[in-house]
C-alpha cells in the first residue's frame, strides 16, 4: 500500500460520500456478466478482498461470503438509501433481504442483488465502527 492509500485510511476517508473507497483496491479480473454470476468474497482482518469489482449493467450477483475472523461481520450491497437506513438504524440481521447478509465468526453465506443501474454501488459492513476501519468495497457498474 502506498503513502497515499495508508494517509487516507488512517484519514478515515470512509465516513463520508459515495466515493470514499479511493483506497480500494484497483478493479482486477473481467468484467462479469450479464446475465448472472458468482463472485467469491473473503473477508479477511476486517476487510472485504475483493473490495472493488466490475460488472455490467443488469448483472444479478450471488454473493458468497466467507467470514474468516473470530468476530461477526455483514455484507450490505446496494444504493446510498439502502445505506444510510443501516448507517441509522438498528437491523441485527438482515436475511433475507436481497443484498444483505449478516456473517457469524467463520461463517459462509450468500446473498443475491442485482445491479440494475449504471452507478457505482458500495458494499458496506455496517456494524459499529466497521465502515470506518475501513470495512468498505465498490462494485463499478459499467453500461452494456
Ligand atoms: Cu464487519
């Protein structure tokens, strides 16, 4: 990670805006879709790896998340109004509502959303404080 990148996060640079992840990683790999797909997340020390990915438009996802630390954690996928009602509310577990899904130490489980508009679109664990650790991810939607 370069100066820059460590700045912002110890800057928590998270907390505000839809475009707060500008220390995510680079999106790799193709593009996935349209049609539907499976991307695999690993969350790992608090962090979502992937956290950026790309899709196109119109793409319906399966989440399928492993959650490899000793604590909880959710994975919320969906537009900013989806996350400010978490970022204020009081939800302890969301299944099944599509595009969240909430993860118990070591567990895996899967959650589907489909990105129907051409925005970027945040994955976001909203448990205390976790957004702001840097708890964050992107998903680049891109016009087919
Ligand atoms: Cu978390």
């Amino acid at each position: 990670m370069g100066t820059a990148a460590a700045a912002l996060l110890v800057g928590g640079a998270v907390t505000g805006g839809a475009y707060a992840v500008d220390a995510a990683e680079e999106p790799t790999g193709p593009i996935r879709g349209p049609g539907t797909t499976t991307v695999t997340i690993t969350i790992e020390d608090s962090r979502f790896h992937p956290d950026r990915i790309r899709v196109y438009e119109g793409t319906q996802v399966r989440f399928v998340v492993r959650n490899t630390d000793p604590i909880g954690h959710e994975l919320v996928v969906g537009p900013e109004s989806v996350h400010l009602r978490h970022e204020r509310g009081t939800e302890e577990a969301h299944p099944p509502v599509p595009g969240e899904v909430s993860l118990g130490p070591g567990q895996t489980g899967a959650t589907v959303f489909a990105f129907d508009a051409a925005e970027p679109t945040r994955i976001v664990c909203h448990l205390p404080r976790h957004e702001d650790f840097g708890m964050v991810g992107l998903v680049d939607v891109v016009e087919t």
